[in-house]
C-alpha cells in the first residue's frame, strides 16, 4: 500500500438470527425459523423487528420491561 493511503473498510452486516440463508435448503431454512419461534430463541432481535414494523406503520411502540 502507498504511504498516505488509507485502507478500505470493509462492511459485513450483523447476523441475522431471524433471516433465511439463501445458500441453504428453504424449507430446512423454515423449519429452523419456526422451530427457533416455537423453543423462544432470539426473543431480543424479534422485540427488534417488532419493534421497527410498528415505527413503519405509525403504531406507537410499547416501552421494554
């Protein structure tokens, strides 16, 4: 690298514990989503997700216990 350049930053996104990884089988993808749901896993990130769909739709969101 020249002298005086900066390096580039690289941006890798947080992971997804609610998401569908798209290199993998969809209806295993699924069943892990619902069993997850189902067994109260990542209870933090859907608070989050619930949380930004009620922003989007203008419902007032609920303060955290």
């Amino acid at each position: 690298m020249a002298k005086g350049k900066s390096k580039s930053v690289i941006y890798s996104p947080p992971d997804d514990p609610l998401g569908i990884d798209p290199d993998k089988d969809f209806n295993a993808e699924a069943r892990r989503i619902a069993r997850d749901a189902i067994e109260g896993r990542h209870q933090e990130a859907v608070q989050v997700e619930v949380e930004a769909a009620r922003r989007r739709w203008g419902i007032p969101t609920k303060p955290r216990s």
